[in-house]
C-alpha cells in the first residue's frame, strides 16, 4: 500500500500544478499536449495488447466483460461519483468546469494499464514498489496536462486511485495461486485495448466518446478464461 499512496501524491500534486500553471498556459498549447498525450496513451495501449500470447482472449474477454459492464452501468456510476463531489464540495465557476470529464478520464488513464497491473501485483505479493514508483512519475508528467486542460476532477481522482489500484494490490496475495505469467501478459493485453479507447476519446476520434469505464470487468476475465482455456486443450 505505501506505493499507492505515493501515486496518489504525485498525482494530487501534479494536477494542482497543473490547475495552477493553466491560466499561463494558451489554449492551443493546452490542447496540443492533449494531443501529444492521446498519442502516448495510444502507444502504451498498443504496447500492451500486442504482447498477447491469446488473441481470442482478449476478444472474448473484451466481448464478455463490456456487456458486464454496460449492465452494471460502471461509466455512469463513475460519472455519477463525479457529479456527486462536484455538486457536494464546487461552488460557482469551477462547478461549471468539465470537472466530470476531467474524473472519469483520469481514472481510466491512472488505472488501467500494464504498469498499474504489474505494479500491483508486485507490490502486493513481493513488496516490490519499483513498478508503481515508474509509474508515480509518468503519472506526475501526464496528472499537470489534465489538470490544466480539464481541472480540479482529474485532483479527485486520486480516490479511485485509492479504491481500485489499492485494492488491486491488497487482493493480490489472495488471487496469487491463480496470476500464473499467461494470466498476468493478458491482462495486460485486455488493459492495452482499453487504453486505446481512452486514446480515441482523447484525441476526440469519434462523435460519442467510448464508454471506457464500462470496459473495466474486461481485465479481470483472464483470470477465469486462461486457467479455463487450459483445462479445455488438455481434454482435447
């Protein structure tokens, strides 16, 4: 847990740097280090998912664990989290920001990945904290653009940061016997298409922005499909 909390910082930290930089900073150049970080996201996306050693795995996890999440309705409760500690603690102009935005976004770019995956586990199984600390500091870069460009919600985010990367590493001595290599390089991979998404919503690609948050079942269903996969072949 001490790494989660360091994330955390760096992200706290880096966003008001960001919130406070922003009135220096031109639009235009606001809107081109969005750009270049769309393109970024893109890359670790992409990064990720070619490691798959299962194509059909990410295809059918993808598949599968969108539809879990489009019926829990995770991107609206996200959403509505967000809304909820806007109205609840904002008054006035900074309510009127795109404070629910700048929420959801963050939370899918800081939690979602290969290195928030392996860092957790790492942290949580060996006490290893080198992963997350790599990531604190990409985090700290990527945390001063949003803040700027999206404001005091992407600060906030810093919760989910808490709930889901912080529950992530304290389950991973539980799900241990079950992370073998194959598990964890398709999570990754599973994490890698869905930060490809977030690029596509970054780089405003689309007319309706990808529910992103919906896909995060996605990466939790290798854990079911690689074990089960391997049961399968060896029947066969």
């Amino acid at each position: 847990m001490p790494a989660v909390f360091v994330n955390m910082g760096t992200v706290l930290v880096g966003s008001l740097l960001g919130i406070a930089l922003k009135n220096a900073l031109r639009e235009s150049l606001q809107n081109a280090v969005m750009t270049a970080l769309g393109l970024c996201t893109a890359l670790i996306g992409i990064s990720s998912a070619i490691a798959t050693a299962d194509v059909l795995c990410v295809i059918i996890c993808m598949a599968l664990g969108t539809a879990i999440g489009e019926l829990l309705h995770i991107h609206n409760g996200i959403e509505n989290a967000g809304d909820y500690i806007k109205k609840r603690l904002l008054k006035g102009e900074a309510a009127q920001s795109r404070f629910t935005e700048g929420f959801v976004s963050a939370c899918i770019l800081f939690c979602v990945g290969s290195m928030t995956i392996m860092g957790s586990l790492e942290a949580g199984i060996h006490a290893d904290y080198s992963i997350i600390f790599a990531k604190s500091a990409l985090d700290f870069v990527s945390s001063m653009a949003f803040g700027a460009a999206m404001g005091i919600g992407v600060t906030f985010s810093v919760l989910f940061i808490l709930v889901f990367q912080g529950g992530l590493t304290l389950l991973a001595g539980v799900v241990a016997p079950y992370l073998s290599a194959a598990v964890v390089t398709e999570m990754s991979a599973v994490g890698g298409v869905i930060l490809m998404g977030m690029a596509i919503n970054m780089l405003e690609l689309r007319r309706e922005p990808i529910r992103v948050a919906n896909m995060l079942p996605c990466i939790f269903l290798p854990l079911l499909y690689v074990p089960l996969s391997s049961a399968v072949s060896a029947l066969l």
